[in-house]
C-alpha cells in the first residue's frame, strides 16, 4: 500500500457537491490523501494525515482529470489545407473523412501508433486523464480492427466507427457497406471494442442504415453511442434515446423534442465545441439542454480534419463564451459529464473511493479555465496517483 499526500491545495475542486462548496464542491486550504491510486482522504490542509509522499502544490488549483469522451485518434494524414480552404469560405462537408482515410490504410503500424502516442501526450499536458477513441479511418475489415488494436493500447475506452463514411470504393452502394459494416468488419471489430458509433447525418447514414449498425453492435456486446445532428437533423436524437445510446454528440441542430426527449433519458448531451469552432459553424445553446435537466458533457472530438484538438481548456472557454454554459457548468461537463457518457462511476470527481485523476492548474481558481482563454494552465497531470505529466 502506499499513500500520497497531495497539500496546500489552495482550491480544491472535487466536483462532488457533498466534499465542498456549491456544485463543484470546492474546498480552499486543502490537502487530499491518495492510497492505491484512489481518493482516500479529502479535508483542511491542516489536519492532512501522514503519508508516504508529500506533494505540496504551494497553493496552486486542483481540478478532477478531464474525462474526454469522444475522440478519433488513430490516423495518418494532414488537412490543414481544408481547414484554410473552410476559412476562406467553403463550407464543410463529411466527404474530407475520405482524404483521411486513404492516409491512414497506407500508413504502417508504428506510424499510427506514434501519431497517437503523441496526441495522448498532448491530453496528458491539457489534463485529460481518461479518453476515448474511435477507429473510422479505416474503413475496411483489416483496417478498421488494426485501428481499434492500436487504440486498445492506449485507452479501454475504444469504439467501432465502421460506419463513419460510406468509403470511396462503395460510391452508390452505401446498403452493400453497412452489411459489411455489420458483418465480417464487426466480427473482427468487436473483440478490440467497448462500444459501437455510427454518424448518423445527412451526407453520411441515415436513421435507418444507423439503427441497423447500432443493433448488429449491441448483438455483438458492444455499448452504442452516436454522432448526431451535426450538419441537420434527421432523426439521430430520437434513435438514440430509443437505443439508450450512452451518448449523442454534436447536436449543432436540436428540436424542442430533441431536448425534451435527451432530459427524460439516460443519454447524455455531447457538444463538441472545437467542431463548431474548426468549420466556422453556428454553436449550439447548451443552456437549452442544461435547463431541460439534461446531462450534459464537452469533448474535444479531437480528429485530423473537424477539429484537430487536444485541449479541453481550450474547448471549455469556447464553450463558456460561445455555447451558454457558465464556468461551473462547463467543468461539470467536462468531467463528470464526459464520464457519464462513458457510462463510468470511479472517475469524474474527486470523491471517495474514485479513481485519484486530477490537474493542478496553476490558477487561483477553476474560473481561469475559460477567463484566461489560450493559456496553458496545466502544471501536472495525474491518473491513479501517477503523474503523467509536469511541466
Ligand atoms: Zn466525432
């Protein structure tokens, strides 16, 4: 057994509403104890038990780990010049996947696996403790589960996007690929999977080709989620509430149903700021969600084209200036938020007895968050009383 002490905690935030202050459950002049890489004590600074370890933060905020539960990490490629191309004026279309795609089946094993070291490095230093990945640029049976192999060997939290584009060489056969999708890819798929996606969108499949995918992936042990109304709405909201998907995300367009229908359900509301920001689109209100009583996250939705970011700072201050959430809400959602749409109970917050993943800011507060936008304010990262990540 051993323990750490983490003291001098000029804030504390636990995101646990019973260990604090207000929502967030915020302490001042604290300290917490970690035993075996989870939350074993949280109080006064001063009457902080013994430990094996100290570390002081010498007055610094810790906040819960980010929790980012939507993310496309494996691929090969660049698209920056889409990006500049968008930003002088042409609109986004889901058919860029495609250029993605052809890079990543060309690509070898170790490129893949080191372009994702190296992004799971950025979220260690923008104090993301626990991500998820999609695969989706491989689009084939071989590609798609040496995608998810390479993802399992960074996170658990790894998901099927077979039908994430129909790819070039099914142009007009989009039923003939979803049966593929549904068949031999899923087979080979789901032994390196936890979950099962779909995009479900104009432009890519409809309610239907997407009701099929999700059920073939729930037959085949896997949990569903969905990319949905992030070009137009379709429907996706509905299936996914009819499918208990542990997720919806994007939702760029929601009807008063959509809104209604996510409250009453356990399917959490995903925005994906960085989405909106990186194709110059319209944000959506998260206060709409918020006040309906939906749970709601923020993810990175990190990926080579839509939105190629590894910062849940810099996703939280788009979102607290752009898409209705205060402060508050928005570390919510980005921590006990992201971890309810990942349907997990030992992270997202510092309580009792949860798994000890935490960021010291080098802040006064979590407020700095989204009042010092483009800053980098992570001094060090921690997962299970490891640190991953110092300055
Ligand atoms: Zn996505």
């Amino acid at each position: 057994m051993t323990s750490i002490a983490i003291t001098d905690i000029g804030s504390l935030v636990t995101a646990d509403s019973t260990l604090g202050d207000g929502a967030l459950g915020i302490r001042a002049n604290a300290a917490m104890i970690v035993v075996d890489g989870k939350v074993e004590w949280v109080g006064d600074n001063a009457s902080a038990p013994d430990a094996d370890r100290n570390v002081s933060v010498h007055g610094k905020t810790v906040i819960p780990g980010f929790v980012d539960s939507h993310a496309h990490l494996v691929f090969a490629g660049e698209r920056g010049f889409e990006f500049e191309a968008r930003m002088n004026g042409q609109q986004y279309s889901a058919g860029g996947i495609r250029t993605t795609v052809e890079a990543t089946r060309a690509a070898s094993d170790d490129v893949l696996r080191s372009n994702m070291a190296r992004l799971v490095a950025e979220m260690h230093a923008s104090g993301i403790t626990t991500f998820e990945s999609k695969s989706g640029y491989g689009l084939d049976v071989e590609n798609e589960s040496r995608s998810l192999r390479i993802a399992q060997q960074f996170t658990r939290e790894t998901t099927f996007l077979g039908a994430h584009v129909v790819p070039s060489e099914f142009t007009g056969r989009a039923d003939e690929y979803v049966s593929l999708v549904n068949g031999e890819m899923l087979r080979a798929a789901a032994p390196h999977a936890k979950w099962i996606d779909v995009f479900c969108d104009s432009g890519a499949f409809d309610v239907d080709q997407a009701r099929a995918v999700l059920q073939a992936g729930i037959a085949a042990g896997l949990a569903p989620r969905i990319h949905a109304n992030q070009l137009a709405d379709i429907g996706a909201v509905a299936l996914a509430v009819e499918l208990d998907c542990a997720s919806a995300d994007h939702l760029s367009h929601l009807s008063e149903a959509d809104v209604a229908a996510l409250a009453g359900s356990n399917t959490v509301a995903t925005l994906l700021p960085g989405a909106e920001f990186s194709t110059r689109s319209a944000y959506p209100d998260a206060s709409r969600l918020l006040t309906a009583g939906a749970t709601v996250a923020i993810a990175t939705d990190c990926n080579p084209g839509s939105s190629y970011t590894t910062s849940l700072p810099f996703c939280i201050a788009v979102a607290v200036r752009d898409m209705g959430f205060s402060p508050e809400q928005a570390l919510l959602a980005a921590t006990r938020g992201g971890a309810a749409a990942l349907r997990r109970t030992d992270i997202g917050a510092l309580s009792l007895g949860m798994r000890a993943d935490f960021a010291v800011l080098n802040a006064p507060s979590y407020i700095h968050l989204s009042f010092r936008p483009g800053v980098d304010l992570i001094d060090s990262t921690w997962v299970a009383g490891q640190n991953v990540y110092q300055r």
